[in-house]
C-alpha cells in the first residue's frame, strides 16, 4: 500500500552503506531573506531528489527495480516537502533544535510538525489521511494541483515564516547549521533553538491546545495538498 511504502525511505535511513546518499534528500534550506531557491552549496537534497526520481519514472529505459524505488521515495519525499520543517532556514536543523513542551512532553519543532500534533490526535497516520477533507471538487482539485516541486516547497517556506515557532516572531537570522545535520557555529535567535544551551523546563515554551487549534488545520491542509499533488505527478509519471 502507498501509506506502508511511504515510511520505507525513513526506515533505511540507518542503513549507511547502501542508502547513506538518500540521507540528505528528506530535507533542504531555504533562508527567510533569499527569495530565490538556491540548490547549488545546498546541504539539503529534497528539491532536487524529487525532480529527478520523477524524471526517472518518466524515462521508459528506466529498469523496474529502479522505478520501485524511485516511487517509494516520490511517495514519501511529496510528504517531507509539504512539512514547513523540511524546508528550513539552515540554522537550527529544520527545528530539531527547537526544544519545545507540548502537552507537558518535551520534544522540538521539528517532531511536532512530524508527528507530535497528529499523534495526539489519537488517530492512526492512515486514519488521519483519511479525515483530512480529499473530497474537493474537479476545478478545486486541478487549483490544488497547478505548480511544481519549486513553488510547493516555497509554499512550506512561507508557512514557516508564518508564525509556527512560538515565542518568536521572527525565526534565527543567523549563523550556517544545516537544517538537519550540521552544528552551528553561531546562534542568533530564539534562545530554544540554540542546541548548545541545555535551557530548564521553565524557559522553554509551552505549547498545548492553542498551538494545535491554530496549526492542526493547516497541517491537514498540507497532508492534503501533498495527496492531491502526489496522484497527480504519479499520473503524469506513469
């Protein structure tokens, strides 16, 4: 099934030695003052990773075995673009080092957006893909579905520009951390995105209700997105 292929790429990502290249695909920076998509110095790969597994799904001469894989990264990576995460500011690892409270469970940005608010939902990834509202109609679904994999990942980029790191108007606007592997060498901003402070509970921020009332729905709204522009590149591909 598409929802058993689509955590396949996550679950090699331990598997160095054959899959170590596909590490850097899951995520790419995108910093708040460049308002063009640079892939070239890009420690993240996700961009570009996706547009050229379609191409190689398109291309006939492409052997099968390389089209199953090349699919079971379309179906995960079309996920990790609509995350606001995955595509990040290259400062603090796509907010892994935001160290955040929620619902009294510590944890960070990044795995919030990940799972945290759908897994207090309570409901399952597959039942939660199938609550999110698919039923549009045909002129909704083709609106949905116009633009590329560039202006899908702007998309995330100003989502993330839009408030989602509490306490902090304005995300950090420094330093040169990949936003998912590298280590700062420098940090401007909120102080809960600095990795190298070890912050006490009290100065972290709390997020509980108000977080998820304000962000849950646009964050079905992405999983929506991101199913509905799927089936289309998998259409187009095929």
């Amino acid at each position: 099934s598409l929802a058993r292929v689509s955590y396949w790429p996550d679950k090699i990502k331990s598997d160095r030695d054959r899959y170590g290249h596909t590490f850097n695909w899951h995520y790419t920076d995108w910093p708040d003052t460049q308002n063009d998509y640079n892939a070239q110095g890009n420690n993240g790969n996700l961009v570009t990773a996706l547009e050229q597994n379609i191409e190689k799904l398109k291309d006939h001469a492409t052997p099968n075995a390389e089209k199953a894989f090349a699919i079971k990264f379309i179906v995960h990576l079309m996920g990790d673009l609509h995350q606001p995460m995955h595509v990040g500011n290259g400062l603090d690892r796509g907010g892994n080092n935001c160290k955040v409270i929620f619902h009294g469970e510590k944890t960070n940005l990044h795995r919030l957006w990940d799972s945290g608010m759908i897994d207090f939902t309570k409901l399952s990834y597959s039942e939660f893909a199938s609550f999110v509202d698919l039923k549009k109609k045909r002129k909704e679904i083709k609106s949905i579905q116009k633009g590329n994999i560039l202006s899908w990942a702007k998309e995330s980029k100003l989502l993330r520009l839009s408030g989602v790191y509490p306490d902090a108007p304005i995300p950090p606007t420094g330093g040169n951390a990949s936003s998912s592997a590298a280590t700062p060498t420098e940090s401007v901003g909120p102080r809960y995105c600095n990795r190298d402070l070890a912050l006490p509970d009290e100065e972290l921020p709390k997020l509980s209700y108000n977080y998820s009332y304000k962000w849950l729905p646009e964050l079905e709204k992405r999983v929506m997105q991101a199913g509905l522009r799927l089936a289309k590149v998998l259409n187009d591909a095929l």
